[in-house]
C-alpha cells in the first residue's frame, strides 16, 4: 500500500517527537512522588579499584523514569500520587503493540490497587456507541455480542484481542467505559475541507480546537511531506526512533504554508478536541475519580495533542504517561515527550516486522476505493489487479473507503492469501492477492 490509515497517521507523526528538545514538563509529578532513585549498574568494579558507575534509569527495562531528568520513579509513590489527584491520567500506545495494552492494564489495575475510583475512555469507539460499553459494563453482553454491537472491525479494526483484557477488566470491576471519538467521516471530511468549511451541524457537538503550536505543526509537517509524497516507509521510520535525517528547513517551511497542510492539522486537532472533550466531560460527570484515557501515544506525545486541548478546557495538570524501549527512552532524557516513560525492552531484541504491500495507488473520493496505479511487479500486479479497478470487497468485508482497504492489508501476515472482489468494466471479479512469505533471516 503507498497510503497509511488515515488515523494511523497523527500517532506516527507526533512520534517524530523523539528527537525534539522541548523542556515543557512540570515539576509538579516527580515532586509529589518523592526523590528519584538511579539504578545501580551490575558491573564489578574495576581492577583499580574504582566504583562501579551508576546506569541510567533509562537504560534498564520495567520500570518508570522521569523524563525530565532522567531519574528512576518510584513505582508506589508514583501510583499512590496518581490515585489521589482524581485528575486525568493518559495511557499512551502503539495500537498494535503487545507489551503496550500489557502495560496499560498493569497500570490500572495498580491504580485501582491504590484506591483509585476509575473512569476508562478509549479511543478505539465513536461516540454513538456509547450506549454499547454501558451494556457491556453491565454484563448484558458476550464478548462477541460486544464485538459485533460495537462494530470493531469497521470502526478500529485493530486485533481485539490485544484489547478485549482491558474491556473485561472494566466490566469485572464495573467500571465505566467512556467512548471517546468521533466518526471517521468527520475527520475526513475536516481533512478534505477544513475545519470552518464543515457546518457546525455536522461537527458531533465539537467546539473549535485550541490552535496548533508552532511545534506541534513541525511536528506533523514529516508525516504530511511523506504521505504527499507517497511514501509509507518514512511514515512508518518516523515511529521507530530519532534516527530521521533532519528535514530541510527550507522544505519544511514552504510545507507549512500549504493550504493542504493546515487541513491535514485542523484534521489531527479534531481528533484531539473530541477526545479532550470526552475525557473533561467524565471528569466532570464522575467529580471523585481518575480518568484515564486509553488512546494512541501521538495523541499524547510532547503535550501537543490531547494535553494542550484538555489545558484550554480547563484541566491544567493531565498526566501523561507512554512506554517506550530503553534504546529509545534514553534518547528522550531532557525533553517534554511525556510525564513518565515506563521502559521496555530494547527494540533490536526482535527483527523488524516487515510492513504488508499490496503495491497500488489509491484514488481520493468516497465509496469503494479506486486504483489509480498498480505498482510493477508488486503482489497486485501479480494477482491482476488493474488501474481503473474498484476494491469492493477485502477478505469478505465490505470497502466503504480507501481507509478501510489500507487497515485489511496492514493485518495481512506474511505468506497469506488475500480474496478481493473487483468491480471493472461494470463487472465483478474475484482475485486473490498471495503476499510473499517471511524472508529467511
């Protein structure tokens, strides 16, 4: 595919955040939680004689750091502070990460644990499912029902199972579940329009965003540069580190005059108000407890996103918290990334997955998506797939929009069959795209 997710691409492109220096933080978590603690290295001393020198608290996986400083946190100080304050706490993620849904439903159940009265919002569900999780909660659902009543392969799409041991945590514990999106249509329809060319009508009750920093916007202008340029391995590298090659100044600058480009960010900030919105509204609703909010780490990331819409509503003090490898953590020493970092472990422990491709370019335009070009020798030119063809159906499931194509191929693993049903010529035609499998290391 040489298109990413449409909502994929706020998450990839905050995570060039990664090499900013943004001292933005205050001190106000770490002192409530008492000094910070350096980890001591398992070194032997050397045969001068000399101590053994301290490791960073970042270089050493399973725990929780203050990016700020850099020192280690106190886990139950830090849980004990956080229960307390009954504010918003946000849990950032990499939708397709294991270790990262494992950690979020660590992180509540320690919250919990210290007295904590949760409210849980995910981005993952439009607002018009709400009436959906309270049924849920409330065990009148299975987890099939739930699945099918919320719609998930339409809506979020991403594997339910790295999901559903946060959802049955809520209903185990009759918490509450907080829908905190809008639908895709609306996003899209800021993208292609801008924010005050949609109808306030059609805006699902959203207020208008506190404007993009001037950060926020270098932020976004990478992931903008590449996706115009149809370049999905560089959005995918801009979330894997501080590795980019700096962007030309020049480049970056004529960018952020595009009109195009101040759609592209009204877009991603209609995103962040809605789930601002929904997250002040509980806290609202709900006076003596914690809000968390479950939702991508670009959301969070360097404060741009969800944190500066929640500070214009009037929630000052939101904690920000993302995990991240230790190679990684320890590059984000100094800078505002987030509150705290709970490492994990090296990103080289594991071979890079290898993005899916179809090898097409895809049309703009509602409705099924259209092919505007087939890649040479890719898997659809293999499979016969045609500029001029419409993607009607992916592995059985109906395409409402070029969005819904990408999300089917980015789940294809390595070696599978994928079935299409084409329209062309005012026919239907059933092909069957084989992607290649794994390459032997």
């Amino acid at each position: 595919m040489t298109r990413e997710r449409a909502s994929d691409h706020l998450t990839l492109a905050a995570d060039l955040t990664l090499r900013l220096r943004i001292a933005v933080l205050s001190a106000s978590l770490v002192a409530a939680v008492g000094p910070a603690t350096a980890e001591t290295s398992s070194s032997t001393p050397s045969s001068s004689g000399a101590p053994a020198q301290s490791a960073p608290a970042c270089a050493s996986y399973g725990g929780w750091v203050d990016v700020r400083s850099g020192q280690s946190i106190d886990r139950e100080g830090l849980f004990r502070y956080l229960a307390s304050k009954r504010t918003v706490v946000l849990l950032g993620e990499s939708h397709t990460e294991v270790d990262h849904h494992l950690w979020q439903l660590s992180t509540l159940a320690a919250l919990q644990g210290r007295g904590a009265n949760l409210v849980i919002g995910f981005e993952a569900f439009p607002r018009r499912l709400q009436s959906v999780l309270n049924d849920w909660v409330n065990g009148k659902l299975t987890d099939a029902a739930f699945l099918e009543a919320s719609e998930w392969q339409q809506v979020w799409g991403y594997d339910s199972a790295l999901y559903m041991p946060l959802f049955r945590f809520a209903r185990l514990n009759r918490i509450p579940m907080i829908a905190l999106n809008v639908e895709r249509r609306l996003v899209l329809q800021v993208g292609q329009q801008g924010w005050e060319s949609v109808p306030v009508t059609e805006r699902e009750g959203l207020s208008d965003p506190a404007p993009a920093s001037v950060a926020y916007q270098r932020v976004l202008v990478g992931t903008y540069l590449a996706k115009k340029a149809l370049q999905p391995d560089a959005i995918h590298r801009a979330a894997q580190g501080p590795d980019l090659p700096e962007l030309d100044e020049a480049e970056l600058t004529e960018a952020m005059k595009e009109p195009e480009f101040k759609r592209f960010v009204e877009a991603q900030l209609t995103w962040d108000r809605a789930m601002a919105e929904a997250l002040a509204e509980a806290r609202q609703n709900f006076g003596n407890a914690v809000v968390v909010g479950i939702l991508g780490s670009g959301h969070i990331a360097g404060g741009h996103g969800v944190p500066r819409q929640l500070r214009a509503l009037g929630i000052y003090e939101p904690a920000s918290l993302i995990p991240a490898p230790v190679d990684v953590t320890c590059t984000l020493i100094g800078t505002g990334y987030a509150d705290a970092i709970f490492t994990l472990p090296r990103t080289d422990e594991a071979p890079p997955t290898e993005l899916p491709r179809l090898g097409v370019l895809l049309g703009e335009g509602d409705g099924p998506p259209r092919i505007d070009r087939v890649v040479d020798d890719s898997v659809a030119e293999i499979a016969g797939l045609k500029a001029g063809d419409q993607v009607v159906r992916a592995a059985g499931l109906a395409m409402r929009s070029a969005e819904d194509l990408m999300e089917v191929v980015a789940r294809q693993a390595p070696g599978t069959w994928l079935p299409l049903s084409i329209r062309r010529d005012g026919q239907e035609v059933d092909i069957v795209a084989k992607f290649a499998p794994p390459r032997a290391n």
